[in-house]
C-alpha cells in the first residue's frame, strides 16, 4: 500500500481542504500520514517514506517553517502535490525536481489546473426555515468589499456578517478613515456584525438558513472561491461575481445567480427577498450540482491522473 504524508494547514480554509484530499487520498487506498507544518520532522518522515507529498498552500507565516522541510527532505523516491496559487514561485525554489507537481487555479496559467472542491458530507445539513435575510461569511476589511457592504447597507440596513472580530473591527476603522458611514450608517454596520464561525457544520447551518448568500472574491475569474462551493454544498442560495470559470462550472440562473456590479447585485437581492420560492429552486440545483461534479475524489483522481497517465489505476 502506498502511503502519503498530507502536510496540515493551520488555517481554517487550508485545514478543511488538507483534510478533505486526506479523506480522498484514503477512499483511493492510500495510507495517509497527516502532519502539521510545525510538527515535521525530517528524520521522522524519511522512516515514513511516502510515496507522495502533498501541501496545500495557503499561509505566509507558514513559509519558513515548510521551506525548511522541504529543502532538508531530499528523497527522490517521493512524489510531491503542490496546490493552490498562493507562494507558487517560493514552492519551485524549494523543490526544484522533476518530480514536483503543481497545481494551481489561475486559468490562465500553461501549469495544471486546480479547480476547488469539497467534502460536500461536512456540509450537509436539515433546512429548517430562514435566521437571516442577507448573509456575508469572510473577512470584510478589504477596500472592494466594504464598499460593496456600504452599498447592501445603505439599501438594506443591517446584513448578517460572519468574521473574525480582529478583521471586522479592521474595517469599521478603514470605513471610519474613507468615511463611508455617517455615524448612523456605521452604527447599522456595526450592529450586523454575527461573530465567528469555526466549524464546518455551523458554516452549513448558517448558509442553508440565509434567503440570500453573498460571494465577493475579488479574484474570481481565475478559479471558483472556496466560499462558493461551501455555501451550494449547504444548500444555500448563491449570488456570486459573474466570471467565465465559474458560469462554466455552474449554470447562471439555474445552479446560482451571479452580478456585475454593486447596483446589479442590489437589484437581483431585491428580486430574490421577494422571490424565495425561485432562489430555494436554484439552491437545490446547485446543491446537486456541487454534490456531484466538486467532490475531491475526482480532483484527486484528476490529478494523479496527470502524474502517473495512463498507469493510474483506483488502486
């Protein structure tokens, strides 16, 4: 049996995707060794000696501590997976080897794709009727979307905004510097704020209880956000920025809903608080969709594929 260290992130987003490829990786018959960044030891991994190494990517503060790993791991037997784009450059000076494959999703890249995907059994919950009208999960201390919030606030008054208390407090202070708000509009702002959400059930929870779910990844023509395909895994009704990756995957207006522009995506929450009937028929269609065709199974199986070609067999 081949054996497999997956390497942990310590992040939320990378955790849940380690795990979910370490899951993928057992229903293939692999033996899967998990690691954290900070617990690998070299002489401890050289007695392992896995077949494949595979790192997801996703935080700066882990770039030391991974780089060190890798430079010192010089077993040529192993095969390592890269994912994700984040430090996809500092990834080849570590591992400059024949052996190293890359996998990342901006699509204009020549390198292999990586398209994101889920374990849609951590997000599969009961709809037991909606808690909340319009719903943002995600760190709001970006200029793009604290204008795009300034915008659902104005038309809406207070939304329901799921974040770490350091990242929205952040953009109270950025929206007081730019002054968006007066002091009445940042008060409805402050008052939509929810608290964190840690774990993937909850996550579910809150998303399949929204009438309305709000995507705003800034970069989303390179590849599909996580956050999208967390939220139609629960069952909750999407609207997301229109790009040529996502309406590829997903078809827009049956699967989810997607906008333009800040002005576009208040009309369309507007026709859809008035339409739920029509938004839950979307939901479900998205639902099925994620279920089938976004598992990562078959994004492993896909990239393996790559690796090995024709040899790869489902073991």
């Amino acid at each position: 049996m081949n054996k497999v260290l997956v390497i942990l992130s310590d992040n939320n987003k990378g955790k849940f995707i380690s795990k979910g490829f370490s899951s993928a990786f057992k229903d293939l018959s692999y033996f899967v060794y998990e690691k954290k960044i900070y617990d690998l030891n070299v002489e401890e991994i050289k007695k392992i000696s896995p077949k494949i190494i595979f790192i997801f990517w996703t935080d700066v503060t882990q770039v030391d501590a991974l780089c060190n790993f890798l430079q010192n791991y010089n077993s040529s037997d192993s095969i390592f997976i890269h994912c994700a784009d984040l430090l996809k450059d500092i990834a080849f000076d570590c591992i400059n080897k024949k052996n190293h494959y890359l996998f990342y999703s901006d699509s204009k890249s020549k390198r292999n794709k990586y398209i994101p995907a889920i374990d849609s059994k951590e997000y599969k919950t009961k709809f037991r009727g909606f808690n909340y009208d319009i719903t943002f999960s995600g760190n709001p201390a970006f200029r793009h979307r604290e204008l795009i919030l300034a915008k659902l606030i104005y038309n809406f008054g207070p939304i329901n905004i799921f974040c770490r208390s350091f990242d929205f407090y952040k953009s109270v202070e950025e929206i007081q510097k730019l002054k968006i708000f007066d002091d009445y509009f940042l008060e409805i702002y402050r008052n939509s704020y929810r608290g964190y959400v840690e774990t993937q059930k909850e996550l579910s929870k809150i998303y399949a209880s929204s009438k309305i779910n709000i995507d705003m990844a800034k970069d989303c023509d390179k590849s599909i956000s996580y956050r999208c395909l967390e939220i139609l895994a629960s069952g909750g009704f999407l609207i997301a920025p229109k790009s040529k990756e996502l309406i590829t995957k997903f078809e827009d207006g049956i699967d989810l809903e997607t906008y333009l522009s800040t002005d576009e995506l208040v009309d369309k929450i507007r026709f859809y608080l008035s339409n739920l009937n029509i938004a839950q028929y979307i939901a479900i269609n998205g639902k099925k969709n994620t279920v089938s065709n976004h598992s990562f199974y078959d994004r492993l199986k896909k990239m393996l594929k790559v690796i090995y070609g024709k040899n790869f067999s489902n073991r």
